[in-house]
C-alpha cells in the first residue's frame, strides 16, 4: 500500500510539472536540513526577512495610494479652479494693489470663447458660519452661492429633493439645498424638503438634501443660488472663485485648457499673466497625475528594495546549497554509482532549496500580512497612509515568487551535484 501511494503521489507531483519533487522523499529533505539546524535557520531568516520587507512595503505603498485618493475623494479630478486677489505687478499703465474680482460675464466668456470645458460654476461664499434656524432650533454653517454644475464639482450626492437649477438662478429664487447634518440638527429625523429656514433673518425654501463623501465641514453647508447671494449682499456679478471640469481631457489637453482660461481671464481683467496674487488658477488633473506618478515610482521602489532583500536570501539559500553539496560529495558520488539520475540528483537539491524558501518565506508573507492588517486597524483614518492593506493577489504573486527564488538558488549547487564524478567522490570520501 505504502508503495502504491508513492507511485500515485509522484503522478499527481508529474501532472504539476513538479515530478521532480517526487526524488526527494520529505523525511530524508529534514533529515538533510536538520544536520546544520543553525545554518538553516539563520538562511531561512534571510528570506523571511525579504518576503516580510516586501509585504511590508507593498503595504505601505497601498496606503499611501488610499491617503492620496481619499484627499481627491470629494472633488472633481477633472477640475480647473481659478481665484482672483489684489495685483501685485503693473500692467497697461495702471498700478499694483487692484482689486482683481471675477463676474458672472466672465462664466459667459468662457463658455464662448474656451472649447473643451465641460462644466463651470461659480461660487460667492457668505463669509463666516451664518446663525440658521428653524423655528426654535438654530446653528452655525457655512452658507455658498454656486451654479448648477458646483453638484458635480464637489461630488455633491442627493439624498432628497433636488439641486439648484437654472431656472433657481435666473429668478434669484431663495431655495436651499442642505447638507445632512444641516437636516439632522435644524429637523432631526423629520423631513426638511418644502420647509423654510431663516438664514441671517432672510427665508429660505429647502428643495434638497445632500451626502458628501468629503469632511463633516462639507456636510454642515448650505448651497443657494449664487444670484439670490449676489443680491442679498447687493453685491451683484461678483465671483469669488470659480471652477470648471474638463471631461475626459488627457492631462496635456487640460494644462492647454488652464492656460486659456488664465489668459482670458487675465485679458479681461487688464493683469499681467505672471501676476499669481491677481489671478491664480489649479489644475486638479495635473496635480493627481503628479501624485499618481509619485505613488508609481514609490511601488517601483518598493519592489527594486524588496527584490533586493530577496535577492540577498537567495544567495544565502545558494551557499547553504553549494557546501551542502561539497559536504556530500562522496554521499552524491555512490548514489550515482548505483544508477542515481543526473536529473534524480538535481531534483533532490532542489527539492531542498525550494523546502527553505517556501516555509521561510510563507512565514514572512504571513508575518507581512498579519502586521500590515494590525497597521490598518490602527491607520483607517490617517490622512496620509490610509488603511494600509494587501490584497490576496499580492500575496500570491509573493507566495510564487519564494517558489521561483527558490529553484533559481538551488539550480548551480544542483548542476554541480548532477555533474559529480562517482569515481573521483568515493576516492575524495575515502581519504
């Protein structure tokens, strides 16, 4: 019987290309390693070790990509944002320290005159937290004058009723969309839609209550149209800032579309193009595209570190393999005497390499994974490594990659084993 499950496991070992695992029977590949239990050790450490650094950093790097995107999380990645201030250099004969400010004329411009844009809002803010009652409930928020499109600036999510619409803006409507813990404090679990809020003594219509993905602060705010803004503060045309987003432009078409409305905006203005304090603008595109890049170099380096790590433990497990080899020369030189394969001896060596790798390395991608998990606990909501993670994927592609470290080590100490000379081994052994 104990024959018959021999032959059965060296098939199975054949049908996985393994079969020449099948020559090195697992009670004679301990015995072998445990004749130096120290040296075996300290090499299986070496590639714990590198298997560990590179779940480790693997880690690492996915938690700096999860940091970088939940930054983004809330914001159109596709978006040009441009703000004005005082000019601080003279141009066409008028001075520095103008108050540069943007107008709805100029929303008109550039959707005239800029190809490429796919969306554009202003927004004219209500400057400080602005008492917003209810009744007898009342709170602080933030209060924002915006356009239609400001929804898909910001990511806005509607949970009830509607947005602002165009129609809000034309006839200076006073509507109010409010964030969710707006509703939560002013209504508690009642609904908000068709009821009125004061804000600064002035009534407003809620129509829409909204989700953010971003901060608690994006929730606590309440969006109206930006010309019922404009003229409760008789402040009419004014622009605070104004964004846009240009829909599937690659980053080169988007730096083209940012320059143009910079300088549209800077002809209109009458403000010299360099002057960064009169007017400014930020590609959100080439931002991200800046930090994708950064992240992509990080993983390369993650790899080309980890890799050498790796690399270090190979060569242990390579040198443990040649004196192992040395040390059994004249133990290989009767085994091929007595009608041992070249290709049964290079199993039996490498059989013993991979045995070190894999049970080395496994226990350091376990170890990775087990500490990269406890980490992530701990950093769900770090704002930089955020929820550092390694999927399933990643652990097998390491798990694969001991395997093929492992043979590639065993192969030279392997070819010297298949290439020793029976009777040279026996007459080296004897003396």
């Amino acid at each position: 019987m104990r024959a018959e499950s021999k032959v059965r496991a060296r098939r199975g070992l054949a049908r996985f290309g393994l079969g020449w695992l099948a020559f090195a029977p697992i009670e004679e590949l301990f015995s072998t390693l445990g004749r130096h239990p120290l040296r075996t050790l300290l090499t299986g450490l070496s590639v714990a070790w590198g298997t560990f650094m590179l779940v480790l950093l693997l880690g690492a790097g996915k938690g700096l990509e999860n940091g970088i995107a939940w930054e983004f999380r809330d914001d159109a990645v596709n978006s040009i944002w441009a703000w004005t201030g005082l000019s601080s250099i003279p141009f066409a004969g008028r001075g520095p320290n103008r108050d540069i400010r943007l107008k709805n004329d100029d929303i008109a411009a550039l959707e005239r005159r800029v190809s490429g844009i796919e969306r554009m809002s202003g927004r004219y803010w209500f400057w400080g937290e602005f008492s917003v009652k209810n009744g007898d409930r009342h709170a602080s928020f933030d209060v924002l004058g915006v356009h239609p499109d400001q929804r898909y600036l910001e990511k806005t999510l509607m949970i009830a009723g509607r947005y602002v619409n165009p129609r809000d803006i034309a006839e200076r409507r006073k509507v109010a969309v409010i964030g969710e813990l707006v509703q939560k404090t002013l209504y508690g679990n009642g609904d908000a839609i068709g009821r009125e809020i004061q804000i600064r003594g002035v009534p407003y219509r809620v129509v829409g209550v909204f989700q953010d993905e971003g901060s608690e602060a994006e929730l606590r705010r309440i969006y109206v149209p930006i010309t019922t803004a404009q003229l409760v503060y008789n402040d009419p045309g004014r622009i605070h800032s104004l964004g846009l987003t240009v829909g599937d432009a690659d980053t080169a078409t988007s730096e083209i579309i940012e320059r143009e409305v910079h300088r549209l905006l800077a002809e209109r203005h009458q403000v010299d193009m360099g002057d960064r304090r009169a007017l400014r603008t930020q590609n959100n595109l080439v931002h991200f595209k800046k930090i994708a890049a950064v992240i992509t170099w990080v993983n390369g380096f993650v790899w080309f570190v980890s890799f050498g790590t790796l690399l270090a433990g190979m060569v242990s497990v390579s040198n443990i393999m040649l004196i192992s080899v040395a040390e059994r020369t004249r133990e290989l030189g009767i085994r091929k005497a007595l009608g041992a394969t070249p290709f049964r001896l290079v199993g039996m060596v490498l059989a013993e390499a991979v045995v070190i790798t894999a049970i080395a390395g496994y226990a350091g991608v376990v170890a990775g994974v087990a500490l990269v998990e406890l980490a992530g606990k701990e950093l769900h909501d770090a704002p930089f490594v955020r929820n550092p993670s390694v999927s399933l994927a990643v652990a097998l592609e390491a798990t694969a990659l001991i395997v093929a470290a492992g043979a590639f080590a065993g192969f030279f100490p392997a070819l010297r084993a298949a290439r020793v000379n029976p009777i040279v081994a026996m007459r080296e052994g004897g003396q």
